[in-house]
C-alpha cells in the first residue's frame, strides 16, 4: 500500500511537471515555478521536521539554520523568476537584480555559519578518533585477507 502512495505522488509530480510546462511557454520560466514548488515543499517539511525536533537540541539548530537557509534560497529563486517573468533586464535597472544575488549570498553565508557548527560538534564529540580507529581496523583486516587466499575465494563465492 505504501509503494502504491509513492507511485501516486510519483505520477502527481509529473502530471504538474507537464501542466506547468505546457501552460509556460518559456522555458526558464517554467523551471522556475517547478524550482519554486519544489521550494516550498522543502520548506513546509522542514518546517514539519523543526516542530518534532527536540526543544534545544543541536539538531533542532541546525534543522532551523537549514529552513532559514531554505527560505533564502526560495527568495531568490522567485525574485529569479520575476526577474525572467517581467524582463527586468531589459526594462527596468539592473538595480532590480541585486536583491536576487542578496539573497543568494545570504543563503551561503548561512551555509557557512552552518557547517562551522557542524565543524565545531565534530571536534566536541570527538568522532574523528572513532574515524581513525575504524580505518585501521579496516586496513588490517584487509591486510590480513591478502595473506589468506582461500578466505578470498570463499568471499567472492557469496
């Protein structure tokens, strides 16, 4: 029952994929309204995600630094699309087209701000020690297959 949802949303995407590249003539046009869309779901399940998160847990942070990021990144993809929808470049100042790369860059700066955070839990926690004493594990292992011949073939056999 359960692939049977996934094959009707599968068919649900496409449908609107079509609709809306039939109703839009202009190409860039039309990804941008499926961008938007696309968007907009990202949001609202994050959204939803951010609300089943932890009260003060990291991850709730990050999920939070992710939907503000998202939301950036919407912004400039409709003030793209506006930009494309009502020729800005030809008939308005470029002037118009300096919100769309705020908003762009807001998004990566916040990206940054995110993955320093990360960088900072990496340390604090520790797993990078894991990390290291895993791989050697492996590399040992490894090495001591080499040495067994017959350990190999009854590997590949499976």
């Amino acid at each position: 029952m359960k692939n049977l949802g996934y094959l009707a949303a599968l068919v649900a995407i496409a449908l609107g994929l079509m609709a809306i590249f039939k109703i839009v003539v202009n190409l860039e046009i039309a990804i941008g309204f499926v961008t938007i869309s696309f968007g907009i779901l990202a949001i609202i399940w994050t959204s939803m995600a951010l609300k089943s998160l932890s009260p003060g847990s990291s991850l709730k942070k990050h999920t939070a630094t992710f939907l503000v990021c998202l939301i950036f990144i919407l912004m400039f993809s409709i003030w793209h699309t506006m930009e494309k929808l009502f020729e800005w470049r030809k008939s308005v100042v470029e002037v118009m087209l300096y919100p769309g790369y705020f908003f762009i860059t807001a998004a990566f700066l916040i990206f940054v701000f995110a993955a320093y955070q990360i960088l900072v839990m990496g340390k604090e926690f520790g797993f990078s020690a894991e990390a290291s004493k895993i791989k050697n594990v492996i590399k040992e292992k490894k090495k001591n297959n080499k040495h067994k011949p017959g350990l190999k073939a009854k590997q590949s056999a499976k």
